[in-house]
C-alpha cells in the first residue's frame, strides 16, 4: 500500500513486530501522489491492511 490508495480511518500493520499505523487524514490532491511512490514498508516488509 502507498498514501495515495489509503482512505481515513484505515490501519496498517506490520505483519512481522505488529507495528500499527492509522490514517488521519487522506491524500487530497496530486501533490501528494507525486511524493508517494512504493510501498509502506517496516521491517523490511510493506505494511498491511488491518482486518
């Protein structure tokens, strides 16, 4: 997952130390989708969608 595909209110996990990350606020405009390149990652690994 990257900024610009999440939506206020999700959670990201890491699936490996269970770091949580939750979204206040969502990408609104394209400056943000020119910053926002590749996955989320911790650990080495990039983050999940919380279930």
């Amino acid at each position: 997952m990257n900024c610009n595909e999440l939506k206020a209110g999700q959670t990201l996990v890491c699936e490996r130390c269970g770091l949580e990350l939750k979204v206040i606020s969502e990408c609104k405009d394209d400056k943000c989708a020119i910053g926002c390149v590749g996955d989320i990652d911790c650990c080495g690994e990039p983050m999940k969608l919380k279930e």
